[in-house]
C-alpha cells in the first residue's frame, strides 16, 4: 500500500510539473508585456530560486559542494536552455515554440552518437526520422527552402533552447557524481547569468530592475522564484521513483496544458498542419529513452 501511495504521489509530482511548465508561459508574457522583460525577469526569478534553494538545501552545500569544471558548461547549457524557452514564448506562438523545443530527442540522439560514440538503435533512428518529418510539416509553407526557414526570432529561440536542453543532458553523464541540489543550483545561476547578460549588453541593468520597486512586479517574481524552485524539487521526486520513460509520457501533457491554456488565455489555435507535426514529434519524444542500442545488440 505504500508502494502504490508513493507512486501516485510520484506521477502527481510528473503531472504537477508539465501543469507548471504548460502554464509558464504565461506570467512571464505578462510581464514582457508589462515593459519588464524576460531578461530581467530570468535575472530575479532565478536570483530568488537560488537564494530560497541554497538556503533550504545548505547542509548539502555544506558537506559535498565542489567544484568541477563541467559545472560551468552545465550552467551556461541548462541557463540558455531556460532562458531561451522563457524568452521565446514570451514573443511567439506558445505551441509553435514548444514543439520546437521538444525536438530536444532528436539532437539527444546526434550528440549521443557524435561525442559519446553511442550506437542508436533502429528506434533511435526512428526518433530522428520522425522528429525531422515533425519539423519539416510544422515549418512548411510555399517556397520553404528558397527563403527563410525560421520565421521569428522566436523559433531561433526555442531551436537553440532544445539542442542546449539536449547537449547538457548528454554531458551530464559525465557529472553524475556530484550532488542534484548543487547542479540545480548551477542551472539556476546559470538561467539568471544569461538575464544579467543580455540587460548589460543593452545597458538596461538598473533601469529595468528598478521596476522591482513595483508590487505587482515584486509579487510575480517571488512567486514565479518559489514555484520554480518547488517544481525542481517535486520533479526531482518523481523521477526519483518512476521509470524514465513513463516521466516521459506524463510529462508531454505540457503540450497539452499549453494547448488548452494558450487558447483560452492568448487566443491562439493550433491549425491542422501544426497538429500533424506536433504529433510526430511528441511521438518521437515517447520512443526516446530506447535510442541507444545496448552494448552487443542489433544497431
């Protein structure tokens, strides 16, 4: 009875975690809207994640922090990955950039086989397959290839987001020694490094988080800190008990709470043609964790 009381906790902790992350978008949009942008947001949001975080967790940081320099690359990979998805469906089309985003299998596969020199098994392949076909149906328009194949700044956004999602997952084989608590503290100083990045590059530092000033603003943000810090750490539960694949399959319900949640609160339909290809690639993401053939088997 335990058992089945841990699980069901488990897969509500998965669920609770593509609610989260299918609902995201929309308080950063609104704060985008607002003159507050998602750079500065990144930068407080993920400022106040880490400060309750390590606060919470510093017993741990107190007994095995340590420095390793993959931490680094890890930091600026997750941070962009945050960053970008943040950014891009704060100016985009919210089921457009996610779609985009879940391409992540597809450049999980060509890493894994490039720089781990994994062999993909045929539902590796199959993954690249249907991924690429996803991409194409969602892209096409007349004169695709003649002309520009990324229509918005956005779609650049949620691509790099992905292969960055996909190429930290791929070197975080190489860190699976260290602590998750300090790892994630690193992926949320590396989310609020590339916000204090860009507000420097456009000299807009102290002009926009002046805004902080503002309560409705303060108050987002300290929400938005805490429930992206309570996510990572009920997410981290979840995977914790069930099979990866099966936080696969419930994790794609984001699609779904960003499907429903962008329509009625955006306005924003999904036409056939996006349908078909979201289709492809949400089945490629549910094959993903057999791309890699086992040692001895069949390529």
């Amino acid at each position: 009875m335990d058992f089945v009381k841990q699980k069901l906790l488990a897969v509500s902790c998965a669920i609770t975690t593509a609610l989260v992350w299918g609902l995201m978008w929309y308080p950063f949009r609104h704060l985008h809207g607002t003159g507050f942008s998602t750079a500065a947001t990144s930068l407080s949001v993920y400022i106040v994640a880490t400060i309750i975080g390590v606060t919470i967790y510093r017993d741990v940081f107190r007994r095995e922090a340590r420095f390793e320099p993959i931490l680094l690359l890890l930091a600026f990979l997750y941070g962009w990955c945050n960053f970008a998805y943040t950014w891009a469906v704060a100016e985009g089309e919210v089921m457009r950039v996610l779609l985009l985003f879940y391409l992540s299998p597809l450049w999980s596969a060509l890493f894994s086989r490039l720089l781990l020199h994994e062999r993909l098994s045929r539902i590796g392949w199959l993954v690249v397959v249907m991924s690429l076909t996803g991409l194409v149906v969602i892209l096409y328009r007349p004169g695709l290839f003649s002309g520009q194949i990324f229509s918005s700044r956005a779609d650049w956004l949620a691509l790099s987001g992905g292969i960055s999602f996909a190429l930290g997952n791929v070197l975080s084989k190489k860190a699976h020694g260290l602590p998750v608590a300090l790892k994630s503290a690193m992926v949320w100083l590396g989310v609020a490094g590339c916000g204090l990045v860009s507000l420097l590059w456009r000299g807009q530092l102290v002009g926009e988080m002046a805004q902080l000033a503002q309560p409705d603003v303060a108050l987002i943000v300290l929400a938005l800190g805490v429930t992206l810090l309570a996510t990572s750490i009920i997410s981290l539960h979840g995977l914790s008990i069930l099979p990866a694949t099966q936080v696969m399959t419930l994790m794609l319900l984001e699609l779904v709470f960003a499907a429903i949640s962008a329509y009625f609160l955006a306005g924003e339909a999904m036409k056939p043609q996006e349908w078909l290809g979201g289709l492809l690639i949400a089945s490629a993401s549910l094959m993903s964790g057999r791309i890699i053939a086992k040692p001895n088997a069949a390529p």
